[in-house]
C-alpha cells in the first residue's frame, strides 16, 4: 500500500490516554536516536501503550525517551520522517527497546534492538490481498485532490468502504493473528456512522483471548458509546488532582453541571477553541458551571504560558492526567464533554457527525437551565 495513504487510515486520535492501574502492570520504555539533520519541529512521532490510538510526541531533542504504561501485548511506535510519507511502524515490549536511525537524507535505515517492524509478511500479504481495491481508491482520490466535486468525493468513499470490506475479509481469515487485532483496532476510523457494524463485526470475529484483553475492552466501551451518541448516559466516575492540589471527582459536582476541555498545546484546534470557551463559559456562576481543562502537553511550561496567554486561569486545571481521560474515552483534541447536574454526559463532540461551538453554547444553555 502506497505510505501516503496508508498514512490516511492511521486512527490519529491525539490523546486517548487511557490507563488504569489496576490493569498497568508492565512499562514501555523505548529510545528514539536521531541524526543531526532530522527536523524535529517536523518529525511526526506518534506512540500507542495498547490503549493511545496514536498519541502525537512532541520531540525536543535528538535522543527522544518515550516511557510509558504497557497494557497490551506491544507497544505501537509510528515515525515519519519530515519531506518523506513513508511511515516506520514497531512493535516493542516490555523490554527496553531502541530505535536507531543511521545514514544520510534518502540513505538511511533504522536499527534496532527489541523492537520489530509491523510491515510483516502478513502485512504485505493484506496488501496483496486488497491490491485492486487499493489501486482503484488512490486512482479516485488522486482526481479528487486534483478536482474537489461532490460526484468525486461520494466515489472515493465508496471505493474506500469496498476496501475496507476486503480489508475485513482477509482480517477474518487471519482472526488469531494478533496482528489483525492490532489493524482493525488501530486502521478502521469509527465514528457514529460505523460504530454499531465495527461493534458486531469486533464480537463475532476475533476470539476470546482478544476480546478480553484491556485494550479491547476499552475499544468495546468506546464503540458503544458511539451507538448510543447523542443520548444522555451516566458519567462514569473519575477522579483527578488539579494543578492547584484539589481532588475533583464526579460526586463532587453534583447538582453543577461541568464542562471538560481536552486540550494540548500542539493541538491548534484546541488552542483556536480556548477563545470560543472561555467566551460561552463567563456569563456563568461556579455554583452552576465548572470548567475544567485536562492538559495533556509534555512541557508544563507551554501549558503555563498557554493558560496565561488565553487568560483561562480561572479555570480548574489537570495536567497529565491518565485516569479522568481514560474514564472519560476522551479519545481526540479537542474533547468537550458537559456533564449535568444529575451526572450525566450530555455532549460530546467526538460522537456528533458535525460539530460547532453554538451547538455546545446552547448545550451548556440548556444544562444550566434544567
């Protein structure tokens, strides 16, 4: 498959940061060595503990240390080096792995110690197996991107469900690979619109032994969710310690609605959202509105500056906070989730096919008021 668009299937949720620890047990811990003449503001570096779907990793030196909570078989490392499309994808364990990129621009290779690439033998038989498929979307799709037209558009969606269907063909064929646990997992986009079908097709294809493992019922409780988006559902009960050392849980906000903002501040959406925030949120008294942000930035000093320079400190604020996301599936940037006064989750952008800010300023509107 063309990396360019294999690039287009990578489920690139920002921050789905979703570790508990009554499951965390094992530690991933990989090191990344890079050459003096690789762009780190234009690296695109992403990691997935068996719970991230594709984390983005800010790199801010040359020998980049990612550690992190391991609660699937592997950890997931995607690297795509700046100016090219093809994406370098490992697994690692629980081992101490490292990542080596040796050579020149256009001359290079990664080395590496306990970490193995995904691009298999069943990889490249996926790839053989849906080839024709493939040939026709990225013949559409590179029309569209030269003429954007509707008729264009509703053929590449179709070419691109025809793959996926042969996608999920092959996929069942090879059920106790744990390789397609990991593609179906981490390459099929769910959103409102598929979620019930990915559902059934999740339960009544891969085994038991899949099935039950974290990670997957993590995905299960997300997929449901989406079935049932757009319909009030009790928050799940999360507890955090902001910034300022207090101890927000659910029960504390009883009566209160609350809103929490998922943000990062390499997440331009998010930061283009601060403003819209803030503004919809200030007519409001803190007996009827919290505003929480859950910062998920590697840097506490952006996360500083960015409060200041969008004059949010009123707010209470989280910072890392791997329970209340999880808890939450907050599983883009930005996530804006409103929870009632009677403690439910009543809005969630994630799960709407569109989405605006006056749709969640009239949310927030009609919370306050019940």
């Amino acid at each position: 498959m063309q990396p360019f668009i294999t690039r287009i299937f990578i489920c690139v949720f920002f921050f789905l940061i979703r570790v508990s620890p009554i499951t965390a047990q094992h530690h991933m811990a990989v090191t990344i060595q890079l050459p003096e003449w690789v762009n780190l503001e234009q690296l695109d570096l992403r990691y997935d503990n068996g719970y991230l779907l594709a984390r983005k990793y800010r790199a801010d030196s040359m020998v980049i240390q990612i550690k992190d909570t391991l609660v699937a078989r592997y950890g997931t490392i995607w690297l795509s080096l700046p100016g090219e499309d093809t994406l370098h994808m490992y697994w690692v364990t629980d081992t101490p792995a490292v990542i080596r990129l040796a050579g020149t621009p256009g001359h290079y290779q990664f080395q590496t110690q306990h970490a193995s690439s995904i691009r298999n033998q069943l990889w490249y038989e996926k790839e053989a197996y849906i080839h024709q498929e493939f040939q026709e979307f990225t013949r559409l799709y590179a029309a569209y991107r030269q003429h954007p037209a509707d008729s264009l558009i509703q053929l590449v969606q179709a070419a691109s469900r025809k793959m996926r269907l042969k996608e999920m063909e092959f996929l069942r064929a090879h059920v106790d690979e744990y390789f397609s646990f990991w593609y179906f997992r981490t390459n099929f986009h769910v959103g409102p619109g598929n979620a019930a079908e990915y559902l059934a097709y999740f339960k009544q294809t891969f085994p038991a032994s899949f099935q039950e493992s974290p990670e997957a019922q993590q995905y299960i409780t997300q997929l449901n969710r989406l079935v049932h988006a757009g319909k009030p559902y009790p928050s799940p009960a999360f507890t955090a310690v902001t910034t300022a050392g207090d101890t927000l849980t659910r029960e504390r906000f009883r009566g209160k609605c609350v809103l929490l903002d998922f943000w990062a501040t390499w997440c331009g959406g998010c930061l283009a959202g601060l403003p819209k925030i803030k503004e919809m949120t200030a007519g409001y008294s803190p007996d009827q509105l919290v505003v929480i942000g859950v910062n998920q930035d590697n840097n506490r000093d952006k996360f500083q500056r960015a409060v200041q320079k969008y004059d949010i400190g009123n707010w209470q604020h989280i910072v890392k906070s791997y329970g209340i996301a999880n808890a939450l599936q907050a599983v883009g940037a930005p996530t804006y989730i409103l929870i009632n006064k009677k403690g439910d989750i009543v809005f969630n952008n994630l799960h709407l096919n569109s989405f605006s800010y006056d749709m969640l300023k009239e949310a927030i509107a009609k919370a306050v008021a019940e």
